[in-house]
C-alpha cells in the first residue's frame, strides 16, 4: 500500500510540473506575441518606412502615367486629323509592312510548331533570296551588254524619309479640283528651296518656266529612252541642252497656288510610257526604309498637286 502511494504522489507531482511548464511556455508564446503586436524591431520599423516610401512614389508614378497617356493620345489624334487633311485618307501603320507577319506568343503553341514555322519561312527566305540573285544577275548582264541604259537610280533630294513620301503613279484625289485624277508622278515632301538634284547623268532636253499647271519644270534625258522629270520647282540652275551629271543641282523645291505644301513631283519615263518612280528609289535607301516608302506611296490616296 505504501509503495501505491508513493507512485500516485510522484505521478501527482509529475503532473503538476507539467501544467506548470506548460502555462509557463503558454504565457511566454503569450509575451511574445504581444510584444511583436506592440513593439517592432529597427529592421520591421526600416522596411515599413520603405513600403510607406514604395506606396507613395506608386500614386505619384500612377499619376503621371495617366497625364502622359493622356498627351500621347492628343497627340495621335492631332497627328491623325493632320495626315487626314493633306492626303485624303487614315494614317497608316508604321510598321505595316515589317510586322504583317508577326504571330503572337502563347503558352499553347508547341516547340514542333515554332519549330516547322520556322522552317517554313526559311525556306521561303532562301527562295527569295536567290530570286533577288538571280534578278541582280539579269541586271549586270543587261549593263554589260548596254553600258548606257542605266536607270536614273538616285534619290533626287538627299536625305529623304519614308515619312516625306506622298503618292505616286496612279489615280489620286486631287487637293484642288476634289475629284480622282491620274497622278503620273511621285510626291516627295520636303521644305522649300531644298536642293533639288539629278537621277544620273544626262542632257536637259527641256526647260519650261510657268505660274500654272506642274509650274517650273526641268526634263532630263538619260539615254535609252530614260526622261526624268522634275517638276513644282522654285529655282532652276541648268539651262536647256546643258550636260549635268549625276547629283548635280538642278534647282530647288518650290510651290505654287494649285500645291496643298512644297513637294518636288518627280516623275520618271521611260520611250514616253510613264513609269513608278518609287520603283527605281531602292538604290538610295535601306531595304527597311525602302519597304516603308513603297508603302506609303502606295496606300496615299491623295495627291499634293
């Protein structure tokens, strides 16, 4: 009996030391929260300071975005409103040529399909590529055999954008009279009294001085039936039967009452059959800045003269 007892007492005591560490550990837990609830260290109190810092510079930063956005979309309408006015149609997309083929990323294409996509457009690259060779080819064999049929090739203002190019060959609103009338030329926009140069070399064959109609007018004749003409000009500097030489001055851009602004027309014929002159600009310019003028020259429904 005496030994019973002893171990319900020990089993007593024991039970009491575990109830005592047990509200021990519970009011410390207990401690401790309260004190991280009510107290914060220098490391909580330097972090809170920089997201209170982070929050505001995230209004302030908001606020300006909206303010920007807001400029940039006056601006994209005034542009708009401005192209609208001068050529009769919507502004294009700059990048409506280089982004026509562009495919948009997605979780759900596979690697074989980016794979045979891939293949694909290069191989359509290589045929084009030898295309342009063997194009290239056909050029220098017809040179070699005819030292004098080179086409006028050269830009006849220095320092043209894609931007700069307004319509080419082909039926055009006209500014003044407001109906579709055959445009046999290229509308280069640039200031006036910009230094107006010839293609290539040749001879002026005409020279005709004018208030009306395409104004003043300088031809060029580059042999094998090439005739550049140039046309709206302010001054000319060649007179009639003169040689000139390939980027030679020949006069300025100019303007006249029936021009919507100063812009060179230049056009380009070949045994009097009126050709594209954009067509014979790639010479002059990259093929990304070539790609955008052939563009524009095309998707330009009004004239400027």
């Amino acid at each position: 009996m005496k030994t019973k007892g002893k171990i319900n007492a020990t089993r007593r005591r024991i039970g009491k030391a575990l109830r005592y560490l047990a509200a021990t550990v519970t009011t410390a837990i207990g401690f401790y929260v309260l004190f991280s609830l009510l107290f914060a260290t220098e490391e909580e109190r330097r972090l809170q300071q920089e997201n209170d810092l982070y929050a505001t510079y995230y209004q302030e930063l908001r606020e300006k975005e909206r303010l920007v956005t807001d400029v940039v979309e006056g601006l994209e309408v005034r542009d708009d409103a401005l192209y609208r006015r001068i050529f009769g149609t919507e502004a294009p997309s700059v990048d409506a040529v280089t982004a026509a083929d562009v495919i948009s990323v997605s979780d759900s294409l596979s690697e074989s399909f980016y794979l045979s996509y891939s293949a694909s457009k290069s191989e359509s690259l290589r045929m084009m590529a030898e295309n342009v060779e063997e194009n290239f080819r056909e050029i220098y064999r017809l040179m070699a055999a005819r030292k004098d049929s080179i086409p006028p090739l050269t830009m006849p203002i220095e320092g043209m954008s894609y931007v700069q190019t307004g319509a080419s060959v082909g039926l055009k609103h006209n500014p003044l009279y407001k109906v579709d009338i055959r445009h046999e030329g290229l509308d280069l926009i640039a200031p006036q009294g910009s230094v107006v140069k010839a293609a290539a070399d040749g001879v002026v064959r005409n020279v005709t001085r004018s208030n009306k109609g395409l104004g003043n007018i300088v031809e060029i004749d580059h042999k094998n039936g090439y005739v550049t003409r140039y046309a709206l000009l302010g001054d000319i500097s060649v007179p009639q039967g003169r040689s000139v030489k390939r980027g030679q001055k020949i006069g300025t851009v100019g303007i006249s009452s029936t021009t919507f602004a100063p812009h060179l027309h230049y056009e380009v014929l070949r045994g009097g059959k009126v050709l594209d002159p954009v067509n014979f600009l790639f010479a002059s310019v990259d093929p990304d800045e070539y790609a955008k003028m052939l563009y524009m020259s095309v998707s330009t429904r009004q004239s400027m003269d």
